[in-house]
C-alpha cells in the first residue's frame, strides 16, 4: 500500500485542505499503520512541555567549560607522549649508529663522507631513472588517461585540504 502522501500530511505540521482530509480519514480507516501513525503523533503533540529547572544554561556552561578544559588537558598530555614515546623509539632504533659514529674522529670522517657520496649518487641515479621514466610514460597513457590521474590527484588534495582545516580549526562559542 502507498503511504506516502499520506505519512507526509501527518509528520508535518502544515495544515492540510478539505479533499486531503478526506482523503486521509478514508485511509486511516484502512491503514493500520498510518493510524498507529496518526495517533502517535497526536499523544506527542499532547504532551505537556516542561520548561528547564531554574539555572539551567548556566550549569551547562559550566560543565562545558570544564569539559573543554579536560578534553584541551587530555590533547595536551596525548601530544607529549606521543613526542617523548616516538623520540624514544628514534633514540633506540638510532642508538647503535650514534655510538659508533661517536666512537672516534675518524669513524667520524669516514661516516660523513660515505654518507655524503651515497646520498649524491643515489641523487644522481634517481634524476635519470626519473629522467627516462618520465621520457617514456607520457607514450603509454592516452590523453584521457592523463586527464583522470590528474583530477583524481585534484581530488585527493582537496580532500586533505578539507581534512587538514577540519581538524585544525578552533570552534567558537558554546
């Protein structure tokens, strides 16, 4: 059976005119549903309001205000354990490079050096792999292809902006 025109005249509050009246007394008649319906609505609308106990608003605000004060605590004290518990993880992983590396001047030198020519010929060696890489990718992909990777990559980054402002933006008011 096709209630709907019939749960919209009796969920909203407007006022219906003559012909809808009949219309829904002679489905109520019929629907037990929309009678169930009809008569919830009416013992909602029949309840007697009760206004808020005196003072109200202002104990709410307070334990608001005490409840951000908690929840800006527990931020705080989460940031620092995350800090302190990542440098500690850092130290341990790097803790045997250190010491070696600060065992002598010359294991010193020696460190710097090999590290200086690693990180320069893995440079070198990533600039021609992306060199011919990106002389040879724009062949395999058809325009169209190209269009989609980069409005996906469009998306992507608005949807970390989006992110990024969400979380990081400070409400105000109550």
């Amino acid at each position: 059976m096709n209630h709907q025109p019939f749960e919209g005249w009796l969920l909203d509050n407007k006022p219906i005119d003559l012909k809808q009246k009949f219309e829904l007394d002679a489905h109520l008649r019929t629907c037990r549903y929309c009678t169930a319906l009809a008569e919830t609505g009416q013992a909602l609308r029949s309840v007697k309001r009760v206004s808020p106990v005196a003072g109200f608003t202002r104990r709410f605000q307070a334990r608001l205000v005490v409840q951000k004060a908690a929840d800006r605590r527990r931020r705080f004290w989460g940031a620092v354990l995350l800090t302190f518990g990542g440098l500690a993880m850092l130290l341990a992983i790097a803790a045997p490079y250190l010491l070696s590396f600060l065992a002598s001047p010359a294991a010193r030198i020696t460190s710097l050096v090999g590290w200086g020519v690693f990180v320069i010929t893995t440079l070198q060696a990533l600039l021609r792999a992306g060199s011919v890489f990106l002389g040879v990718i724009p062949g395999f992909l058809p325009p169209f292809a190209w269009m989609v990777l980069v409005s996906a990559f469009a998306g992507i980054n608005l949807l970390w902006s989006v992110s990024i402002w969400r979380f990081t933006r400070v409400p105000r008011g109550v």
